[in-house]
C-alpha cells in the first residue's frame, strides 16, 4: 500500500503543486472580496462569501484547464466538462457556507477566520473528485501512450 502511496504522490506531485499554488491565488481573491464586501459593503456574510466564492472559481476554472490539469478526459466536450465543473463548486460552496455558517453560529470564532475554514473543506473536496470525474487521462488515450512507449 505505502508504494502505491509514493507512485501516486510522485505521479502528481507538479498537478499538486500547480494546484496549490493556483488555488491559493484564487483563495486570497476570494478572501478579501468576501472580507470586502462583508465589512465595507455591509452584506451578509454568506452572501459576501459567495459572491467572493463565485469569483474565485471562474478564475479557478481558467487556471484548471490551462495550468494544473494537463490530461483532460473531456476536452472536446468543453461545454459538458464546464457543466460539471461548476456543479462539483456548487457542492463545495454549499460545504463551504455550512462550515462558516457553523463556526460562526456556535463559536466565538470570526467571520474572518472562518471563511478559510470553510475554503479549506471545500478546497479538499474539490480536488479529489475533480481529479477522479473530469481532468484524468481517459482509457484510450492511457492504452495509446502505453503502447507507444512499448
């Protein structure tokens, strides 16, 4: 099991990185768009995070398909692939939004403090069935490069 581990871990490793890095871009915009609104603009927290939300995954899913996920197994059904992208952020925002919705109801925890904890939730939602259901090698390419290296 531990060498299956340290095949999958080095297979994706640079997606991971990219990722990450992409992720926290898209995170500090959302972040202080949400801290923005919510303090400046005077809207409700989860409307604030939303809205921020919102922003940060349509330049999340910009940086997905020209940066971290390489092998897109429906890229020529872009319009199917954008679909469920955005319904897989749906799910993450609504995990999202309970997280801050939770902390902020029953702890003394801020809103601004909050807010990363949710991100976090989803951010680990995200990139585990985005990687199983959308951007992986389909099978007839897997079989092709396999067989080229042959």
């Amino acid at each position: 099991m531990t060498k299956w581990l340290k095949i999958k871990f080095q297979k994706h490793y640079g997606q991971m990185i990219r990722y990450s890095i992409f992720g926290l871009i898209c995170f500090l915009i959302d972040y202080f768009l949400s801290l923005f609104l919510k303090y400046h603009v005077s809207l409700n927290y989860l409307l604030a995070s939303t809205i921020g939300y919102i922003v940060g995954i349509i330049l999340n899913y910009y940086f997905s398909i020209k940066w971290i996920f390489t092998n897109r197994s429906m890229k020529d059904a872009w319009h199917i692939e954008m679909t469920i992208f955005f319904a897989i952020e749906i799910v993450a925002l609504l995990i999202m939004n309970l997280f801050i919705y939770m902390i902020s109801k029953h702890t003394n925890i801020s809103y601004a403090i909050a807010k990363p904890l949710g991100n976090f939730a989803a951010m680990a939602w995200n990139y585990a069935i985005k990687h199983i259901f959308l951007f992986k090698r389909n099978a007839a390419q897997a079989v092709s490069i396999n067989e080229d290296t042959l």
